[in-house]
C-alpha cells in the first residue's frame, strides 16, 4: 500500500455539498479552521491527498465509506470520526450506496498541535450529532449575529473531542474545567482554584490553555463572563448591576470597564 496514494478529486453529479468557508463565517479564525463542509454523497466520490497542509476530519453521519492512508485502510462506518493528520496522505471514498458525512480542515497551528498523531486515527461511537447541526446552520444562517451563536456549539464539540491529554477520545480536563467554569461564572475563580479543580500547576495550565483556546486561563474566563453578559444583555431586561454579579463581577464599575475594554462600547450602549 506505501507511496501508492495520489492527489485526485472525483466528485459525480449525484454528490451535494455546503461549503464553510471564511468568506461565509468572520468567526472561523478563531477555531483555526480553514474550510468545513456537510456532503451528502452518492454514485462517484473519491477524494485522496499528497502531503495535506492541515489536519481533516471525517465524521460518518449514514452510510458507509473507506480511509486509505500509507500504512494502513479502515472502514468509515456511521458514528466513526477519522482524524487525518497534516503532512500524511490519504484516500477517502464512498463505499456503500449512499454516504453522508461532515468534514472540516483544521489548521496545522500550536491550537491543534496534538493532532500531529503518527498514524491517522478513527474513533468509533462518537455521537456528534449537535456538531452536524451547528454546521448546517452556519451555512444556512444569513444572520452573522445569530452564526456567531451556533459558535460556542462547534467550539465545544471540537475541544471535547479531540482533545489533547491523556489520548484523543477521552473527556478532556482542560474542557471539564472550562465548562464548570461556565456554569459557575459568579465564582470567584482564582488561577489557584482552576489548578486545584485539575490538578494542574499554574505553568502547566497556562500552557495548555494556550494550546487548546489561544488564550491564558483568565483570558479564557474574562471570555466567557463577556460573552455571557452579552447574550444577557441582548435577551433579557436584567439591570446591568444584575448581570455583572451573575457573571462574577460584584463591582458594576469593575464590570463596565472590562466590558468595554473587550467589546469597544459600555453595556448600556452595547444594549441599545
């Protein structure tokens, strides 16, 4: 099977796909993902790349297809998800009537660094259903403010999943954290209380932090109290001193000018 792999694209007729792509979605830099898709498949597909640039997942909807990669050949069955790692070849194809699936190209960036795997990987039982969703919306929502909604879902999915420590597959630490810190925003989460919630040191949290999100711990928690007083904002008749305890910041002067340092405007216009 080795050096037998050669760039081709063979897409029939019968094949649909909606294309994601940065001139469609403002947001997607901050995923690092260069180009994402739902394809609904049949008669002729057969896509096979020489040295990819970026990372490619495959995630089996319905239907059945087949990975060909230089070491190695799987089944594509329903509910599998393949990670193909950048710099590796690979030949995907149809392999039963009909195949549905959604695909998406990550960046090779410090972000997704820990799917430089030696061999591409497919995991089976994933249930991503909510991920197909979020990406069927972002094609089909003209609305950018009501896209940048669907964001959080595909960000979740994507950070769960392929997640970095111990193995790809496994529930993420870093995620859990983040998530409880989400459901928690009026807590006065410390660096010290993030490190004892993962059993992690500050420079080890730090680091992965960087790599999963981009951002340092508290950079990653003064996110997630904006964006939740945003939407707070936006759907609720809440007094701003309301919101800003809610989101873990007792002093409504405090939270006025993180606000506007993250956003460019104070609640109150941001609210207008």
């Amino acid at each position: 099977m080795r050096n037998t792999i050669k760039d081709v694209l063979d897409i029939g007729p019968e094949c649909t796909e909606r294309f994601i792509d940065l001139n469609t979605l403002s947001q997607m830099p901050s995923l690092e993902i260069e180009l994402a898709g739902c394809s609904n498949l049949l008669g002729d597909y057969c896509v096979a790349r020489t040295n990819p640039l970026e990372h490619t997942l495959f995630y089996t909807l319905a239907g059945q297809g087949s990975l060909k990669t230089i070491n190695n050949q799987y089944a594509l069955a329903e509910n599998s998800l393949a990670i193909l790692p950048a710099r590796q070849s690979f030949e995907v194809k149809i392999a039963s009537e009909k195949w549905d699936v959604i695909w998406l190209n990550l960046a090779n960036t410090k972000r997704w660094q820990h799917l430089n795997l030696a061999h591409a990987k497919v995991l089976t039982n994933q249930q991503l259903a909510p991920l197909h969703l979020a990406m069927e919306l972002l094609y089909s929502e003209g609305n950018a403010t009501l896209r940048e909604g669907v964001m959080p879902i595909l960000s979740h999915y994507l950070n769960t999943t392929l997640q970095s420590e111990p193995q790809i597959g496994g529930q993420n630490r870093l995620t859990s954290l983040f998530l409880e810190v989400e459901e928690r925003l009026q807590f006065d989460w410390t660096i010290e209380a993030m490190c004892e919630q993962v059993h992690y040191s500050a420079p080890h949290l730090h680091r992965l932090c960087q790599a999963q999100f981009g951002k340092s711990p508290m950079q990653q928690l003064i996110y997630l109290r904006i964006k939740r007083a945003k939407n707070l904002l936006l759907n609720t008749r809440w007094p701003v001193a309301h919101i800003a305890a809610y989101v873990g910041y007792p002093n409504i002067f405090n939270f006025s000018k993180r606000f506007k340092k993250s956003v460019g405007v104070s609640p109150s216009e941001f609210r207008k």
